[in-house]
C-alpha cells in the first residue's frame, strides 16, 4: 500500500469513526463547498509555489493539494482506485 493509499483509508477511517480534534473530521463536517472552496485554495498556492522557486514549499503545497483532493474525494464517495483506472483508461494506446 503506498502512501496515498494509506491517507486514502486514514480518511475514510475519520469518516466512520470521527476522533475529537481532527482536522479530516472538521474537514468533512464543514461540507461540500467547504471542502471545495479548500482544495480550489490549495490548488492556487500550488501555482503561486510554482513561481517562487522553493522547492520545499512546492512540495509542501502539492502535498496539501493531496490530502484536500483526498478528503474531497471521500465526501463526493470517489476513490482511488477509480481515479487511477480512469488514468490507466484515458493513457492505453489506440487498439
């Protein structure tokens, strides 16, 4: 299981059994938009990143990119392995 697998069940682990304190909890109890509007953030500092030449903080930002999509993912009841076979299917060469 790699990394992202292992967040993926983290967070589906949260949305079964909340804990007090969590931030995926709070995440996922904001709702929908809230969620949204969080990974449409993410994605714009993801850019801004991009132009400061910081490494560490590009990969800080793709990071937090993840793990936002990941919760949002959950909330919309997506998960990897669709993503991934989605990607698998859009890259197969033309038979």
């Amino acid at each position: 299981m790699d990394m992202l697998d292992q967040l993926e069940a983290i967070i589906h682990d949260r949305q079964r059994n909340p804990q007090a304190g969590s931030y995926t909890n709070r995440l996922l109890e904001s709702g929908l938009p809230a969620i949204a509007q969080k990974v449409g953030e993410e994605a714009v500092e993801v850019a801004i990143a991009a132009l400061a030449q910081d490494k560490n903080a590009q990969v800080d930002e793709f990071a937090d990119l993840l793990y936002h999509s990941l919760v949002l993912m959950r909330a919309l009841d997506i998960n990897l392995h669709e993503v991934r076979a989605r990607l698998q299917q859009r890259h197969q060469p033309p038979g």
